[in-house]
C-alpha cells in the first residue's frame, strides 16, 4: 500500500515497500513487452503486399497513403522494448527487505505519475507529418 507523507518544504514522498515496488516494475515490464507487441502486430498488415487501399483494416490503408507511419511504429516498438529491458533490469536489481523512499523525479522515472512529455513529443510527431 502506498503511503502519502507531506514532508515539509521537500514537497511529497512516496514509500513503497520492495516487493511493491517489485511488483510494479513487474507490471511495467509486462505492459511495455503489450505495447511493443501491439506495434508489431499492427505494423505486419500496414507493410503486406496485397491492395491496401481496398483494404477494410485502417492500419493496411494507412500504411499505403503514409509509409512514415511503419516507421513511427517501428520507432515506438524499439521505445517499449527499451523501457521493457530497463524495467526487467530495475525489477531484477531491487534488494529485498527495504522501503524506498520515492519523490517527484524517481514516481515519473518508474512512470507511477505521468508524463506529460510523452504525449506532447507523439503530438508533436504527428503535428508535424500534417
């Protein structure tokens, strides 16, 4: 269970047991290694050989009227597969048996608060294809 302090002029700290830390990080791993099979599975129809155009699925269409796009899905399936292995790495390196002490920067970090960059940065992606 997280725990809320106020701490003074420091602002807020989450504590967090290792195994619950464990745990999310565990569930960070599995839902980069979805995102980036998603990308995958999303990617195949959009780069098939068959008419597109006249395809009924919006990815195979797309990927005919704008080839950028596989290669923005390849770009956020190499991102998820990063996260994927950085998450694995932390998960497998947390010493047992501790309470860490979580502020702002290392709960956006481990992606328990979010942010808002990431969304801004795919915005911009595709703001900028217009």
């Amino acid at each position: 269970m997280l725990n809320a302090r106020w701490i003074g002029i420091e602002g807020v700290r989450i504590e967090m047991a290792a195994q619950e830390v464990i745990g999310y990080l565990g569930d960070r791993t599995e839902h980069h290694r979805d995102a980036a099979i998603e990308c995958d599975r999303r990617r195949a129809p959009a780069t098939s050989s068959t008419s597109r155009l006249d395809s009924a699925d919006p990815d195979e269409q797309l990927g005919a009227l704008w080839p950028a796009w596989v290669g923005e899905l390849d770009e956020y399936a190499a991102e998820h597969r990063r996260r994927e292995a950085a998450f694995v790495f932390l998960r497998d390196h947390v010493p047992a048996h501790e309470v860490y002490r979580l502020d702002w920067s290392d709960m956006r970090f481990l992606e328990i608060w979010p942010a808002r960059r990431l969304k801004q940065e795919r915005d911009a992606v595709f703001d900028d294809q217009r």
